[in-house]
C-alpha cells in the first residue's frame, strides 16, 4: 500500500463531516465540525486542521481530496446566486414564467409559483430559428446579438444563459451568440443549453442552464477561496468534487457544471451504502438495499440494486409549497434517484381538520428547535416523541452537548396532541411516532413499487442523525427482515465521496424510430461523447486501472411520454444490429411494467455515456478500530415499544465498546454520539467484522407485496 | 369481526394515509405505461376505490375535477346490468354513456370488482378521455347520435378473459383504436396493482370489514365539511354571468344557500339546453359546482363522498346545465368551467378570504388534423390557457390552468411530431385585469403552417365576448381572440389553412380583485419593469404617471 492519506468532506446545514482514510493500513478517521455559512470554506480548513491535528498527520501527507456541498442547493434554494441574463430564440422569452401551465395541488387556490430566476427585463430574444430536424429555418440575426451583448456588458450581469428551441439537434447558433458575447465582454461567464443538456424540452433545458449560470460564478469564488486556504496550509493537491450522479470530477470539470453537484450530499450517502453492503457478510442479504437517511427535517430513501443505487436524468430543486412535486425548479441532470420525505427529527406534529394527527412537512429547525431543546419551541415534535418513548436520552444527545428536556416534550405533546384527543402523553406520543414512520415506510415502498421492485426483496441502511432511532420500526411495518447499522452513520455520506469512481455523463437528445436509426451517425456521436467524458474525466486519464464507458439509450414505444434506459453494448451498435437493440429494450421494459406491446414501433430519444474510473476500495472490514472492552454496558432505561407491551426496562448500550462476535437480543438500545439504534424485541443482532451492527427483525411472511 | 368504535383516529389515519398513496400509485402505473397524451400530460382520467356498497371512499389526488362524484353514479346503472351475483373475480365492465358518466363520450369508464376470500368488498374504478370515440363530433353537433359511439354497459374483460366481441365493436368504430386500446390495456395492469395493494392493507391492519371503515372515513370527511360550512353564516348568496355561447349569449345563474351545515348551489334561472354541443349534463354539474365547494370551504381534506354529503346541487330539467338525451354534450367544458367562478363570485362578499377571481377560461384548445409529408393522416389537439384569476392578497399567476389542469405540451415536442411551426408563445402586455391585486397575464400563440397539404383546424373559445370578470372591485381580464394571417376569425370555426398560414391565438387574461386604486406604487412599477402593464395602461388604470410622461 501506498502512504499519504485521501479525505472526504461534506458541507450540510448544519455540521461539515470530514472522513480520512489512511492509505497506508485502511484505517478511517472521522471528525465533525460545525458549518460556517458565511463562507463555508472556513469550517473546511478548520476541519481538516482538527482531524489532522487529532492523528497527528502532516498537512502534506493528504494525497487526494474530495468535497461535496449543499452550496450549490442552498444557493438556489435561498436565492443567493448571481445575476444572470438569457438570451432565447425570438418568440419565446416567457417559457419559463409559464412552466408547465397546470398546478401541483388540484384544490388549493393559493398554491405557489416558483418566480423565475431571470426576472423579464433581463431575458433577450434573438431571431433566429431551428427547426426540429435541425435545418436552420431563420438564420441567425447577429447584429441582434451584439447589440443584446452590449446591454449586457454595460450591466451587473454575471453570467448569461443561452436556450434556442431544438439546440439540442444543432448548437451552431448558441455557440455563436457564446462568440459574439465573449468578443464583446471577455470575462462573462456563457452557458450555452446544448453543452449543458442537450434534450428535447425547452423548459427543463432552459431551467437547467440557468440554474447553472445562476450558481457558476458563487462556486468558482467558493472553489478559489479553497483552494486559497488549502494552499495556505501547505496542502497543494487538486480539488475532487461529488457530483449528484454519484461520480467525482475534477475541480476544473465541476467548475464548468456545477448544477450537477446540487445533490453531493446524498449521493454520498448512498454510495457510502453501497460499500457498507458490500462488506456485510450476512447469507440473507441479496445486494439489493434500501438506504434510509433521515436528518432534521427531511428524510430519503434510494434502492440499491445489485451493488448500484438507481439513477434518474431529471431533479426537482428548491420545492417552495410543503415540499410538494411541482413547486420547485426542475433540472435535467443525472442524479442518483431518491425521493424526499418532509419528515425529520425537528417535524412538527398537529392536528388537521378531521381530527387527525399530521406530521410535517413544517418543521422547527435548529432554533427553536424541538420543544425539548428548551429554545422556546410549543410545539410537538418527532423528537420530541422520541424523547417521551425512551428512544433518546435527555442527557446523550450529540454525545450530551446538549440536554433535553423532557418535560418540556410532555407539556408540548400533550398541548397540542393529547388533550384535544383525549389521549394519554405516551398514546399520543406513540401516535406522532407511528404516523411519520407510516409516512416514509409508505413513501419507500410507492418507489420501489414505481420501480417495479418489491421492498421486502430489500435490507435497510439506515444513515443520518434520525433515521437509526427509526429504522427498525419502519422496517417492520415493510416486511423488512434485515438491518444493517454502520458506525459513524452521521459522516456517511463523506464516506461515500471516497468510495466513488471519478465519472462524467454525457448526453445528447434527437428523438427518433428505432427502424430509421442511422448507425453511422450514432456510432459517430456515441464516439465523440465518449472522447468528451475522457477529455472531462481528467482522472481517468492519469488512473492507472481501465476505464469504463457504458452507453445507455432512452427509449420508449412511440406514442409514450416516459422513457426506459437500456444499456447497449459498442458491439451491438457497430454490427448495427436493430433487432438486438429492440429486444433489450423489450427486456427492461418487460421488467419495470410487467407486459409488452408487440405491435406498437419503438424509438430513442436520447442518448447518454458515462466514462468512468475504477472504484476506490475500502476495506471497512479493518476501517474501523473495534474496542475490546466488556465495559459497554450502560444501565437500563424504560423504552415504549406499541401498547402491546408498554414500557419495557430495556438494555442501554455504549455501542463504540462493543467489539466484533457480540450478540444481543432485543429489545436494546446502542447509542452513539449522534445517534442511537432502536432495537424492538423479539430481534436478534450482532456485530459483523466491519463492526457494523446487524439486525434481524421477527417479520411476519405470506403478506408479501407484490 | 372488527366493531367500529375499535377504529381509533390513529388506525383511521394511518389507514386512509395507506388507502390514498395507493390510489396515486394506480395512477402512477397508468401514466407510466398509458400511449395518449391527455392521459400523460393532462392526467385527463382518475382512479376510484368504492366499498361494497359503492360509496366512493379515495380517489386519485391529481386527477381533473370533471371526475368528482360521477363514478358512484355510473357503478349504480352498472348494477342495474350486472348485479353483484352476476360479478367474478377478473370482468372488468366499461361504458361511456354520457348521460349517466361523465357528461361526453370520449370518457371510458371501466369498474372491476374485488373479491377477498371469495366474496366482493370493493370496486376499483377508473375513467379516462380517449380521444376519439367515433363519430363527426363538432360545434355544428345537433344531438348526442353525431358524437360518437356508446358503448353500452358491457363486460369487456370476463374473469379476466378478454370479450372479443365488444373489443372488435369498439375497434371497428375508433380512429385511433390502438392509443384507446394501449390506455385500457395499461388501466388492466393497474388495477392489478392497485387490488394487490388494497388487499395488503386490509390483511395488514387486520380489517375484516371495509365498509365499516368506509363508514368511518366518510363520517370524518363529512363532519370536517360539515364544520367547514357552519362556520359562515346562514343565508343566500346569489350570482350570474354570461357566456358568448353560439348566435345568442348563455347565461348560468346560482343562488347558493347555506344552512347550519348543509349548503344547497341552484341553478334556476339558467339558459335552456341548446342543439349545440356544450350541454352540461347534471353529473358533469355536480361536479365542478361540488369542486368549487370544496376549494373554498375545505381543501386539504382527501377527496372522498362523505365531503360532499352536506351539500345538494340541483338544475332543472331541460336546463343548459341538466339537459334531457339526446341533446349534444361534447364540448361541455365550455359550458361546465364557468361553474367555479359563477359560485366564487356569488360567495365573494361572504368570504371574499377564499376564493380567486375569474380565469381565463373555459380552457382554448385548437385540433390541427392534416398529413404527414409521407402521407399519412395526423390529427393533433393543444391545449392553451389563459391567465388566472387574482388572489384576495395577491397577483394572478399567468397562465395557469383552472378549473381544469391541463398542462401545455413542450414546444419541441409538438414540432417533433407535427409539421406546424410554434413561431410565438409569449406573455400579453395588459391582459391581466387590473385590481389591488392584477389578474394573472394570459398569453398568444401563434402557429405556422409548414406542411405541404392543408391543414384543418377546429376551434371552439369562449370569453371573447365576455372577459374574465374582476372581483370585490377589480377589472376584468382581457378578452381572448383569434386572428388568422393577422385577420380576426370567429371564436367557434373550422377553417382549412394553406401552406406558411399563421393561426394566431390570444387567450383571456385573469380577473383583478380589488380598487385598482389600492394597488401599491412598488407593483405598478414592477409591472412597467416587467412589461406586465405598459405606461399606457398604468396612467390609464392607475392613475399612475411615468417619470418620462411627467
């Protein structure tokens, strides 16, 4: 093995995560540090001074560094990023106002519009015209351009996105208008739609290039400023980025698409649960997981099939109405596919018009938090449940920095919940925890069926502050029969960042019938995207192990509106063979809807490639330093596991003690520094090699869903 | 046996938390898999569970609002055909009987009951718009025989086995037989889906009896509505509004009555069904007079019949809003959307906090049917909407579908499948009402012939004689209108369209609410900056004066 270490940090709301693994022995470091949200890079370098610091490394042994943020979420979301303009195709400047023109909520009058970010003033139209084959119809009006680049160099633009319809078939004119801006403004920054997403579709597409050009400038001065302190600190390497696809870039490749890396965070998650399944060496787990991530307000949840999470082309970003689908900005980027919960530790529970209980998506955040922080909160909240159940301890939550107050929990719940249905505190409590683990059980088990799947094939990954006091409950309520509950769940995601392969995606729409595919032309573009994301993959050039290019088609029936992505080989497309090409596609869709339909024609809307490094391997069976101590134990406390049972006095164990072999039967509870693992009774778990902590749940069978 | 009192709330809301998520999955699976676009991009269709007794207990979330209610009703004459002893496991039996559906031919409704144990608990149900249906359907229709094809109630699949006989009826008489038979194929698969889950549940949560808990739900529904409406106070509220209608105008009119708890919507005084096809029959009334309710007295409760036990809807026979067979209904929409705003309208002084101004709609929609440049027929339908209504504290949105929910199709999607031009789609300058609060901008749209053979296009608008209103002293939206090559055409026309003709549409604008007085300087001149009002329309409106024209 070689020396020096590689380090992945991760920027959330709340903590920045670092997690360092040493090179030499495989060994994993861990360290926490609160965010900086002014300038986040402040918390990065003290971080990384504390975990180097703490093992007593030398900042030049770091050989290799990689960073996810929520920067570039946040910077929509809170609509901190630059003043951008857009120049679009004459006739069209509006596109983005009027979105889809249907409303996400059928009753309610009031729902919200998202505003666009590029306010009218600001969006240009140039004449010019493409048509959908790509034959220029009008061409393009270039004394129009200059004069729209002139506006905008005497103005406070930073940065400029540029959508025509059908550019995704011929970029010419916005490659153009990019020219005549960069000759007239040298240091503007120009996002043009058909390098960023080159798919039909003009609103995503536009959407899309915007947010990008919104984010561009705020992330290149963020990177800089990085880079700056690193190199202040005698650390000299290159930046590598997670992107929400679950791939790394390089810092020069981020810089030019930094909306790819609006969901770093989570993607690292579920990466980090790929690896943690992989490791696991239990004779029932199949390689298919569901990791569970729940945190502070919001809770996700990703099918891992086959070592790899499920991926989508398109993300909804900065929803504004209750969390809602449709209330935020849609991207077309490639992301590892989660859905999103508005249901966390800080979900506020109350009471809805039919008298029954409803748990967020409100939630009282950080301050003032649950009731039980003693920040002034009234209100109940899931942790606040928790805390009346005996799930957390008033005196170890984040390893006892801060003491809750029970009572301050009762008076809340039973406010606001137990008095106006004349139910006991506990009942009550105990309903506020049912109801949000019905919420997200739900909530999984609807993906998984959306994606043909069933979630009793699954295992749960539990990560995130919330999600291990949670994650038996919900997985009993699935038909979920196995856990798998890694240590140091809460930096989970900064492990991921250093178990994915550095990979790039490109992509290129132009529907058209699989009958009249032009193999020459394809395997001509197939060549030159793959020659893109090598070129964009800086990493697998200097990678010293093989790259690999996978080349997936977008296809459907003709007639359809949702597509299927089918992996095709180069050796199918080069012996431009169409029958094999069909029955591939046959295959995944027979797989995802249950039938075909033999009669209808099929076509391909778009393709995509994805060049790709070799993964990193972490053996986290000797990551983790186990203890050996039998000195683990630490009481017992009162926990409420349903009505059945009550109040049962119930094992308390210190789980960073517990050495590898040991076994418990439940009911326990394992408490960690940020988190705590519920175990019902009736289980039975152990801790594997890796140290992870496996649970067995008594399920019941024959309910199967199908 | 499970008694009702062992509901608790928290069974009943985990339960029906259950019940709703798998009706949206049903719906989902359909969309997935479903070969037409008004079920795909408009979620033109829904998604019912009905209990034994066939009280309606879920429904899909996103589905349109002509939907709500009418399934019960047509389960009822399917019964009348095909008692519950008639009934195996696998028939599925369809009919798109206008007069007892939804009000057109073009929705197919389809019920398969669900046994458990051998004996029947439920039904689930779906209904979906095909776009053809058979027939010469237009503005020119004198009677329902013109409009299509009924196929009367019928077991299309039998115990699970598909009925040739019917299928080949059906298929003989479409246009488009594979898109409609591709929907109805993907609605069998979601079914499926839909049964397995209900039945999980049900062995779940250890619920022997479903009606019992359909009792329970509906009771909860019922007394959230209930509450709803009592806490305003009695009295009747009344209201009109007029409609281009054809040579004549139409005019609906309502007198709303509230009750203690119960809320009556009358419709006397309405026009009398006319011999064009925009006839709304008493089921289609029912329901979009039902949706306005429930938009502004309860919004957030699941959709369900017990939220519409307090309230009674009535129009008299032979009315323009109850019609006797055979009176033409195809295009009833035109008369159907005006519902929701003529009932805000009469509520607006009672709770002027709850309800929007008028809409740019009845939505506009333009059928292109012509040939490929290969020679084979196409025949294309795109929906536009106009600006929506202003909010008691705040601006219409522009162009937002309402009362329906149809979503726009991508530009690039439309030019990829037809040869027509989009040239224009942009935001109208001073098309939303003015008000405290404007009305939402509506938009044009204009479309350029590019095709070899001619085009013929079919249109229907309303409000262009008579604009979105304003409300609480608001002004109305823009009227809509339409021009070919520049050139003003009737708003209900059929034309044919040569090569490099261009169609152009402008929908209307949304109603204000409130003095246009009252409007702030810093919205007026948001509005200048965003080309929303121009200088003209500021001074004219509101009274405000530019720096340049000062």
């Amino acid at each position: 093995m070689s020396d020096g270490y590689r380090l992945g940090v991760d920027i959330g709301g709340t903590f920045t995560d670092l997690v360092m693994v040493d090179l030499h022995n495989g060994k994993l470091l861990d360290e926490k540090v609160l965010t900086t949200p002014d300038d986040p890079s402040l918390g990065v370098i003290e971080g990384v001074k504390k975990i180097l610091e703490a093992n007593n490394i030398h900042a030049s042994k770091l050989k290799h560094i990689i960073h996810g943020t929520t920067l570039v979420a946040n910077a929509i979301i809170e609509r901190r990023g630059s003043k951008v303009a857009l120049i679009t195709s004459q006739g069209f400047r509006d596109i983005q106002e009027m979105g889809t023109e249907s409303r996400y909520d059928t009753y309610d009058l009031f729902m919200k519009m998202p505003a666009p970010l590029v306010t009218r003033r600001w969006r240009f139209e140039v004449p010019e015209r493409i048509g959908p084959d790509g034959q220029v119809i009008t061409i393009l009006d270039e004394s129009k351009v200059i004069d729209v680049a002139r506006a905008i160099a005497s103005s406070d633009v930073d940065a400029v996105a540029v959508s025509l319809l059908h550019s995704y078939q011929n970029p010419n004119h916005e490659r153009r208008i990019r020219e005549i801006l960069q000759h007239e403004s040298p240091d503007i920054i120009v996002c043009i739609s058909s390098d960023i997403m080159p798919e039909i579709g003009e609103y995503e597409r536009t959407s899309t290039t915007i947010c990008n050009a919104y984010v561009l400038p705020t992330f290149t001065r963020y990177l800089a400023r990085l880079t700056n302190r690193f190199h202040k600190m005698g650390v000299n390497k290159d930046l590598y980025l997670m992107l929400s696809d679950g791939g790394t870039v390089h810092e020069s490749t981020a810089a030019i698409y930094p909306i790819r890396l609006v969901q770093s965070g989570p993607a690292g998650g579920a990466q980090a649960a790929v690896a943690i399944n992989k490791i696991t060496d239990n004779k029932d787990n199949q390689g298919n997981i569901l990791c569970f991530d729940m945190g502070g307000t919001t809770a996700k949840a990703c099918l891992v099939e086959d070592g790899k999470p499920m991926h989508a082309n398109e993300f909804e970003v900065a929803r504004i109405f209750r969390g809602k689908k449709g209330s935020g900005i849609p991207l077309k980027i490639p992301v590892i596919e989660m859905i999103e919960i508005g249901a966390g530790g800080g979900s506020i529970a109350r009471l809805d018009n039919l008298g029954l209980i409803q748990v967020g998506p409100e939630s009282a955040g950080a301050d003032p938090g649950p009731a039980c922080y003693g920040l002034g909160g009234q209100k109940a909240t899931v942790t606040d449940a928790d805390l009346i159940l005996g799930y957390l301890a008033a005196d170890n939550f984040l390893g006892g920095d801060i003491q809750l107050d029970i009572e301050a929990s009762k008076t809340a719940v039973k406010n606001t919940i137990a008095k106006p249905l004349g139910l006991s505190v506990v009942d009550a409590a105990w309903a506020i925890h049912e109801t949000v683990n019905e919420s997200m059980g739900q909530a999984a088990a609807i993906h998984a069926l959306e994606k043909a799947k069933r979630i009793t094939d699954y295992s749960m990954i539990p990560i995130g502050g919330a999600g291990p006091v949670h994650a038996c409950n919900i997985a009993l309520k699935l038909n979920l029969s196995l856990l798998i509950c890694p240590p140091s769940a809460g930096v989970a995601s900064a492990l991921g960042f250093l178990v994915s392969p550095t990979s790039f995606t490109t992509l290129q729409g132009g529907v058209i019938p699989l009958s009249r595919l032009n193999f020459e032309a394809v395997n001509r573009q197939i060549l030159s995207m793959e020659e893109q994301g090598r070129k964009l993959n800086t990493e697998a050039r200097e990678s010293t192990g093989g790259v690999n290019v996978e080349i997936l088609a977008s296809m459907r029936y003709i007639g359809q509106g949702y597509n299927v992505e089918v992996g095709i080989s180069k050796k199918v497309l080069i012996s431009k063979n169409i029958a094999a090409i069909q029955q591939l596609f046959e295959a995944v869709y027979l797989t995802q809807f249950g039938r075909i339909e033999p009669h209808m024609a099929v076509e391909i809307v778009s393709w995509r490639v994805v060049v790709s490094g070799p993964t990193p391997e972490i053996d986290l069976a000797v990551a983790r330093t186990g203890a050996h101590s039998d000195d683990f134990s630490k009481g017992h406390r009162r926990i409420y596991f349903g009505p059945k049972t009550d109040f049962i006095s119930t094992p308390v164990y210190e789980r960073s003690k517990i050495e590898v072999g040991r076994e418990f039967e439940g009911p326990a509870i394992f408490e960690e520094r940020e988190s705590t693992i519920v175990v019902p009774p009736g289980s039975h778990s152990f801790v594997d090699k890796a140290l992870n902590l496996i649970i067995n749940l008594p399920v019941k069978s024959g309910t199967e869903l199908s | 046996m499970t008694k009702i009192k062992q509901f608790s709330a928290l069974q009943v809301g985990i339960v029906w938390q259950r019940l709703s998520g798998l009706l949206d999955e049903t719906a989902h699976v359909f969309v997935r898999t479903s070969f037409s676009s008004v079920v795909r991009d408009n979620w033109d269709f829904a998604v019912c569970l009905m209990d034994s007794k066939g009280r309606l207990f879920a429904q899909s979330s996103r589905s349109i609002p002509s939907f709500i209610g009418s399934m019960p009703r047509t389960l009822k004459i399917i019964l009348k055909r095909f008692p519950k002893e008639s009934l195996s496991p696998g028939d599925v039996v369809i009919s798109n009987d206008a007069y007892h559906g939804t009000g057109h031919l073009n929705d197919i409704t389809m019920i398969r009951p669900i046994f458990r144990d051998g004996k029947l608990i439920a039904f689930i149900g779906s209904v979906f718009h095909s776009v053809d249906i058979g027939g010469a359907p237009s503005v020119t229709a004198r009677d329902s025989f013109e409009e299509g094809l009924t196929i009367p109630v019928s077991k299309i699949l039998v115990k699970g086995v598909r009925n040739e006989d019917v299928i080949a009826f059906m298929m003989e008489n479409l246009r488009a037989p594979e898109e409609t038979f591709g929907d109805i194929g993907a609605q069998f698969s979601a079914y499926e889906i839909g049964i397995q889950r209900l039945i999980k549940i049900l062995d779940d949560e250890q619920i022997d009896d479903l009606d019992m808990l359909v009792e329970e739900i509906l009771g909860r529904s019922e007394t959230a509505m209930r509450n709803a409406i009592a806490a305003v106070p009695d009295g009747m509220y009344s209201d009109e509004i007029m409609l281009d209608g054809f040579e004549e105008p139409l005019k609906i009119r309502c007198e709303v009555c509230i009750s203690g708890s119960d809320l009556s919507v009358d419709f006397s005084g309405t026009s009398e069904q006319i011999n064009r096809p925009v006839n709304s029959v008493l089921n289609y009334t029912v329901a979009y007079s039902a949706y306005a309710i429930k938009c502004a007295f309860n919004p957030n409760t699941p959709n369900n019949e017990g939220s519409f036990r307090p309230i009674t809807i009535t129009a008299p026979e032979g009315s323009l809003l109850n019609p006797l067979r055979p009176a033409p209904v195809w295009a009833r929409h035109l008369t159907g959307h005006y519902l929701p705003p003529v009932i805000f309208s009469a509520l607006a002084k009672l709770i002027p906090d709850r309800i929007i101004a008028d809409c740019g709609s009845p939505v506009w929609n333009v059928y292109f049917a012509g040939k490929l440049d290969d020679g084979q027929r196409f025949i294309k339908m795109f929906f536009m909407n106009g600006g929506h209504g202003a909010r008691p504290h705040e601006d219409g949105p522009p162009c937002l579908s309402f009362p329906s929910n149809i979503a726009t199709v991508p530009v690039e999607q439309f030019e990829n499948s037809v040869p027509i031009l989009i040239t224009e789609k942009s935001l109208i300058p001073d098309s939303g009402g003015a008000g405290e609060f404007r009305g939402g901008q509506s938009q044009r749209l204009s479309f350029k012939m590019i095709s070899k053979d001619p085009v013929t296009m079919t249109i229907r608008h309303e409000r262009v004689k008579y604009p979105p209103r304003g409300l609480l002293g608001g002004r109305a939206g823009s009227p809509g209108c339409d021009y070919v090559n520049g050139e003003r055409i009737p708003a209900k026309s059929r034309m044919d369209l040569k090569n490099n003709d261009v169609v152009t549409f402008d929908t209307a604008g949304g109603g204000g609410i409130g003095s246009p007085e009252k409007r702030s300087e810093e919205k007026i001149i948001q509005d200048l900056e965003s080309g929303a009002v121009t200088k003209e329309a500021a001074e004219r409106d509101y009274a405000y004066k530019t720096k340049e024209s000062l």
